[in-house]
C-alpha cells in the first residue's frame, strides 16, 4: 500500500511539473545555466574584469538565475489556473485543491533542486571552488521567492500582476546591501561567507541562525498564506 501511494504521488507530480513547465519540463532547469554562460563570455571579452570568488558564487552565479526560476514557477502554481481557465477543474480534485497545489510545489522545489545541482557543477568546473554552505543559502532565496510569487500571484489573480509585484521586491532587496555588499539579516540572500569577511565569527554563527530558521517559518508562512486565498474558491471563480 505504501508503495502504491508513493508511486501515486511520483505520477502526481509528474503531471504537477507538465502543468509547470510543458512537456519537456526536464530542460527547464538547464535554462538558468545560461547566466553563467554570460558571465563566462563576459569575461572572455573583457567586459567582466575580475572573475567571480569563492563567496560570490552563492549568490552571484547560483543564487540569482535560481530565484529568477523559483519566482517564474511559483507564479504559475495557482494563478496559472487562474490564466488558463481551469481553476473549477482543480476544486473537483478527490481530496481537496490543497493536494494539487502541494504537488506543483514539489514538483518546482524538484525543478530547482536540479537546477542548483547543474548550476554548482558549472560553477565549480568553469569558475572557483566555494564552499558547501553557499548551496543553501541559494535555495533558500530559491525556495522563498517560489512560494512568495505563487502567494502575491493567487491573491492578484493573475500571473502579470504577480510577476510584476514580484519584480519590485526582487530589485528592492538587491537594494538591501550593505556598504561591503553584504545582504542583511533579513535577506532570503544572506550569504555567511561573504558576512565573515567584516563580522565576528560568534556574531555571523547568530546571524546565520537567526536568518535561516527566521526564512523557514516565512515559508511556511507563506504557504499557508496562498493556500487560504487558493482554497476561497468563490473569491477566485469570481475573477
């Protein structure tokens, strides 16, 4: 029975991530590796004079076309619904909406996943070695953003409004930088490497804590949020 139910959840979000990203879904996360694929001619060219460093890969070549991913897929979680005109389909669902808004969720944190497993394998072959923790702090900005534009998408309604919406907040928290051009504490972007640089190692161990377990909570939170509006199906049918 167990592994009936784990292969019904495999073929769900199978079909989750046809929904997300068409039918050659599996080329989706290679897209983001054209960002480096700049950046590296950039440099050939001259255009780029230093090359990246160990503490600017998380962000820098990982974090950033990673977001852009989480943000694009998240939009398309339940506004996509919306957009196409499918949404009374979605309620009929045995078992509630929840489950399919659960399995496109899983199948993007898949998508990116693969991505940032493509994008580190580059990052480190063709850049600088870097170091393991940089990983997580680019999912997590990943993951953040993923949940953040299907939220602010299933409460405008519609996947432009939200991208747009989504857009504002990606260049205000670029804003977020300090004079070292280290992310704040309240950055999905908090990059531990690049804090210890100019901070006490106790100090940035804290901080490090603080905004880690503080963006797990905003997830969820987050979530929780965009289910509350997905599942008001009156409100949504209406638009």
């Amino acid at each position: 029975m167990n592994r009936r139910r784990l292969r019904e959840a495999l073929r769900l979000v199978k079909i989750a991530a046809r929904l997300l990203a068409g039918r050659r879904f599996w080329i989706v996360p290679l897209l983001p590796l054209l960002w480096p694929a700049t950046q590296a001619l950039f440099l050939l060219l001259g255009w780029r004079e230093q090359t990246y460093s160990s503490i600017q890969v998380q962000n820098g070549l990982i974090g950033v076309p990673l977001a852009v991913l989480g943000g694009f897929l998240g939009l398309r979680i339940i506004a996509g619904e919306i957009d196409r005109r499918t949404l009374e389909i979605v309620y009929t669902v045995p078992g509630g909406a929840w489950r399919v808004w659960t399995a496109k969720l899983v199948a993007a944190a898949g998508l990116i996943v693969a991505a940032e497993a493509a994008l580190a394998l580059v990052a480190w072959a063709f850049f600088t070695a870097f170091p393991l923790e940089a990983l997580y702090g680019a999912l997590q900005a990943a993951l953040f953003y993923l949940v953040l534009s299907m939220t602010l998408a299933a409460w405008t309604r519609s996947e432009a409004t939200g991208g747009m919406l989504l857009a504002g907040i990606l260049l205000f928290n670029g804003l977020l930088r300090g004079n070292d051009g280290v992310s704040f504490r309240i950055s999905p972007f908090w990059n531990t490497a690049a804090a210890l640089e100019s901070n006490d190692v106790a100090d940035v161990v804290a901080w490090t804590v603080q905004n880690r377990v503080g963006f797990v909570l905003a997830i969820v939170a987050v979530i929780a949020l965009g289910y509350v509006r997905a599942e008001r199906r009156e409100r949504l049918l209406s638009g």
